[in-house]
C-alpha cells in the first residue's frame, strides 16, 4: 500500500499481465510497477500491451526495425503471451 510519506511504492511478484498493471496502479496500491521475469520473457511487453488493449498514444509506436514484424506477431496463435 502507498504510504502518504511522499516515498514511491513499487508494487513487485507476480505481475505479468496489464490488467494486473492497470488494477494495481487504479486502485492505488502502488505509483510503481516492477516486472523483471515479464520483461525478460518478453522485452516488448508494453508495446504488445498497448496493442491488446488497441492503444495508439505516445510511448506505444513499434520502432522502424520491428514495425513490420510487431504486427504478425501480436496476431499470431502462436504467441498467446501477446
């Protein structure tokens, strides 16, 4: 629980998908969210995040080297982590 000492609270264990993100964060539990096994499984995990739940702000645009591919991978069956 975030503490009102002014300090960050990092939410950390077990968190692997962005509706555990955005329920943490929304509810208040944490202003931080640390996902280290997430990442290192996945090191695009925020951009396949953004495109599940159809996002197109700032911060959520494929690079020119994985636009092409970033896109067949998120439909593809074969990655259900996406």
């Amino acid at each position: 629980m975030a503490e009102p000492t002014g300090a960050a609270a990092i939410a950390v264990g077990t968190i692997s998908t962005y509706d555990d993100v955005n329920s943490i964060l929304l509810a208040g539990r944490a202003d931080l969210i640390a996902m280290g096994r997430t990442y290192l499984y996945d090191p695009q995990w925020t951009l396949h995040a953004a495109a599940e739940q159809e996002y197109q702000g700032d911060g959520a645009q494929w690079i020119p080297q994985f636009r092409a591919g970033g896109a067949r991978r998120f439909r593809s069956a074969l990655c259900p982590w996406v």
